[in-house]
C-alpha cells in the first residue's frame, strides 16, 4: 500500500483545500488529481480569499488568452506608444522566458505569477524550450503557452542587460522616466537576473510598479524568486496579507496549484516512489548540490552530510561491531534515503557504509539515488524531466537536507511544505547545517537599499535567510 493512503485509491483531498479547479479531465494530467495519493495531507491551508482570486485568474485567462479576440488586439499594439489616458483595453500581459536551471524557473515563474494576481494580468510562456513535455497546463480551458508567432519572439532573446527596452536601461539612458506619463510603451523588459543593478531594482519601487502598471505587455528576464520584496511595496501588502495570512505558505500553495507534472514524468515519480519509498517506515531526502568550481565529490561534503545526519538524528550511526547494536524495538524500522545529486558517490558511499556495518538502532537503511546526470544538461528534454521527477520525489519524504543557495532544493521543501536543515556553504562554519526558518525559497539577490530600505528593517517577516544574509525569505 502506499504511505497514508486508504485501500480504496481514493485520493483525500483531491482539489488540495479548493486550490486547484474540477474543470480538467483527469486522465491528460494524472499528477493533478492524483498527488494527494502520495503525499500527507498539508497541515496548511490556503485562504478563501486566494481560492476566489485563483478563479478569478482563471476567468481572466480563459478571456485574454492565446486565440482569444482580446489577445489579437493586444498583440497588434506591440510597437507603439500608448496613450495612457487611452484605455487599452481589459487584458495586460507577463511574458517568461526560460532561463537558467529548472529551479529557477519554476521559482520565477511563481513570482511572475503572483505579480499578475496582484496587477489583473494574465502570464504567458516562452515555449521555445522544453516546458511542455514538463507540465501540464495549470488554468483550465485556456492554455499559458505564448503561441511562436507572437511578434517578439525573436527580440526575446536580446532582452538582456543594457537591452534598450529593459526598464533598467532605459531609466539609466533617461529614455523613460518613472513620474510622466503621457505615453506609455506598449511592452517593457524586466531584468531581475542575479546580477542586475540599481537601475534594475527600480522595479521594486511603488512609483515605478505605478508606471509599469499601464504598460500592456511586460516581458520578464528573470531568475529569482523576487516576492518577498513584492511584500515589502506598501501598496501591496494589505492584498497579499488577505490573500496568504500565513505568509510563510506563498510558495507552498503557488506551487502545488500551478505546477503539474506531465505524465510522462508522473511515471517516473510513481515508479520511484512505489519502488523505493512508499514501504519505508520513514524517508529521507538528501539534496546535494555543488556550486564550487571544479564540482564533483569531495570527501568534505560527504564528511558534512555525515556530520549533519549524525548530529540532527536523522540517520542511525554505523556501529562498529554487531555486538554494539543497541535495539531494544522488537521491529525494526525501515528507513529510506532519497539522494538526488549529479554525482553518484555520495549515495554510493553512503549505501556502502550501511551494508559494511551495521546501524546502530537496529533500523535498516535503503538509499536510492534516481538518476546520476553528472552534468547539468538544461533544455534536454530528458534531463530536465529527471529533474522535475528528482525535486517532487524530495517533496514528498518526510524530512528534507538541502544544499545551501540551490532553487533545486527550494522548490523540493516548498512543494513539500517542510523546513529543510540546510547544509551550510563548507567552510567557516561550526555546524555542519541549520535547520530553516521557514519553508519559504530565498530571494537570493533581493535589494536591500534604495527605496526598499525602510521597509526592509521594519517588515519583521521578511527576514535575512539562513543561507545568504543578503538574501530576504518571509518566515
Ligand atoms: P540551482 O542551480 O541549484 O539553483 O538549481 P537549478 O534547478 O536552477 O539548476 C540546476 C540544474 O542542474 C537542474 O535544473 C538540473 O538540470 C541539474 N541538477 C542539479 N542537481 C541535480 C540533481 O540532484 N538531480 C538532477 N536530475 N539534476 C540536477
């Protein structure tokens, strides 16, 4: 049987507390209807209020999307300035393009998602990579993919840094200012990259959201997951505190509503999960992540996994001797090890350890390593669906170790709704992890001057993260 589920197959809380919509057939997308299954109930639930702004969304979608009468007016402004007394008619645009890992992705988009909620926009999907052999579309009847003959597609990619229509830049070359307007464009480049600059943060500003709120079209180079600053603009914040009075469940309920895996990568979550996890008395996921360079194994971060495990009690020691085993349980426990990693040692070592001597409870230990890729391989279609398949299956054990600064490991506790212990960068630390504030990803290059500083020291939920001090997470 699998874990906390009835005999039946009868999923308990299908809609996840009325997240996600009864409008989808079941068998196009088996993931939506199918992970309470899988996964315990979430002891948090979201807001009524969020719940009746989602179908408003979906409204919204399903009358400015893809085909629709309103989109092909939308789209026939694109070039030119807009009056801004001029109505422009009901329905504004986010555009993503897919840039960097996976977990950047899913960590932006959410953000864009909550930025269109907040604004009555509606996003859009560049779908030049592999997004589709991903995940199923989230809003029924409609679809998010920006079709490919949308009239920018091929400046997409030159909406980069110093890009003349990126906000920043024109800010910078006084091409726009942010307190006339006459004339708005009809579209505008966001870039909130890692290391975008003063001009670019301008973007999270009340005067300059102001602007850009009349900009039809906005096109977002983005690969942060930037809201907990939209918190800190004090025009949104009596809304978002409505919409998640838990303010620590943002990325949680984001997630678990937009993000439905295919089901060609559902299978290969399955089949792990029923193979590997579902007889475990409990699970554990160990995410490692190496961002130095030259990457790979080191015996220092196998020594910190150790060190962490040990010390937190989230494995059994190997004792040195079967004389040394001090069960007193008459049944031992079963406890499964998740390790997603690019390399395959940590798990091989680790596997090793636990065959050449015993644990020291008794407790038997199975670890299982999905997929050794060795190299990030972003935009192969393959590759990517391991990820995906590799981050859910994180979700979904019981207790989570993440690696420092990685959105991989974000997204895994938040779709999970846990609190990872999170292996510190190795070096000038005295503990080998720390447990996390919240369940919450990091902004990780969030903008702590200009004019975000006051609020930054006055807002006591929004916090400087475990990972990064420079980084803003709500907790
Ligand atoms: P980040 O760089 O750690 O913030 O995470 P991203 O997901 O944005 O980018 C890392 C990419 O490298 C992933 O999307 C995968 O393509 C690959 N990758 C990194 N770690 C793993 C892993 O444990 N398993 C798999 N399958 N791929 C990984």
């Amino acid at each position: 049987t699998i874990k906390g589920q009835t005999n039946s197959r009868k999923p308990r809380d299908e809609l996840l507390g009325g997240l996600l919509t009864k409008e989808f057939d079941e068998e196009s997308c088996l993931s939506r209807y199918h992970s309470s299954l899988y996964r315990k109930p979430s002891p948090y639930k979201p807001s009524q209020y969020l719940l009746s702004k989602l179908r408003i969304y979906e409204m919204l979608h399903k009358r400015c999307g893809p085909g629709t009468k309103a989109y092909k007016e939308a789209i026939k402004i694109l070039g030119h300035y807009q009056n801004v007394s001029r109505s422009v008619g009901e329905c504004r645009y986010i555009v993503w393009i897919a840039v960097y890992g996976l977990g950047n992705r899913i960590l932006t988009l959410s953000s864009l998602f909550l930025h269109a909620l907040l604004t009555g926009r509606i996003i859009l999907l560049d779908q030049r990579t592999d997004i589709r052999s991903l995940f199923c579309e989230p809003f029924p009847g409609t679809s998010w993919l920006l079709p490919q003959d949308f009239p920018l597609t091929d400046q997409l990619d030159s909406f980069n840094k110093n890009g003349s229509h990126c906000y920043g830049t024109m800010l910078k070359n006084n091409t726009i200012k942010s307190t006339i307007r006459e004339t708005v464009p009809s579209y505008l480049c966001l870039y909130l990259i890692h290391d975008y600059e003063d001009h670019d943060k301008m973007f999270f500003c009340e005067r300059d959201q102001n602007l850009i709120r009349q900009v039809p079209w906005l096109v977002f180079n983005a690969n942060l997951y930037f809201i907990p600053s939209l918190w800190l603009i004090p025009s949104y914040q009596t809304e978002l505190s409505k919409l998640f009075p838990q303010k620590d469940t943002v990325f949680h309920h984001l997630a678990r509503y937009l993000f439905h895996p295919t089901n060609q990568v559902w299978g290969m979550i399955t089949r792990s999960y029923n193979t590997y996890l579902s007889r475990a008395d409990e699970t554990l996921g160990i995410q490692v992540r190496v961002l130095t360079k030259p990457a790979g194994y080191f015996q220092h971060v196998m020594n910190q996994i150790l060190a962490c495990t040990k010390r937190e009690s989230l494995l059994p020691e190997v004792a040195a001797t079967e004389s040394k085993v001090t069960n007193t349980s008459t049944r031992p426990k079963l406890i499964s090890v998740l390790v997603t990693s690019l390399y395959p040692e940590y798990s091989e070592n680790l596997r090793t350890m636990y065959w050449e001597g015993p644990s020291s409870t008794g407790d038997m230990v199975q670890v299982y390593q999905p997929s050794q890729e060795v190299y990030q391989q972003t935009d192969k279609r393959l590759h990517d669906q391991k990820a995906l398949a590799e981050i859910y299956l994180l979700s979904l054990t019981d207790k989570l170790v993440t690696s420092n600064s990685s959105t991989f490991g974000y997204v895994a506790q938040g779709l999970g709704g846990l609190r990872p212990w999170i292996l510190y960068k190795p070096k000038n630390q005295t503990a080998p992890c720390v447990k996390a504030i919240s369940m919450e990803p990091c902004f990780l290059r969030a903008p702590i001057y200009g004019c975000q500083a006051k609020t930054v020291k006055i807002t006591r939920f929004v916090r400087p993260c475990e990972d990064r001090l420079t980084g803003l997470k709500l907790v």
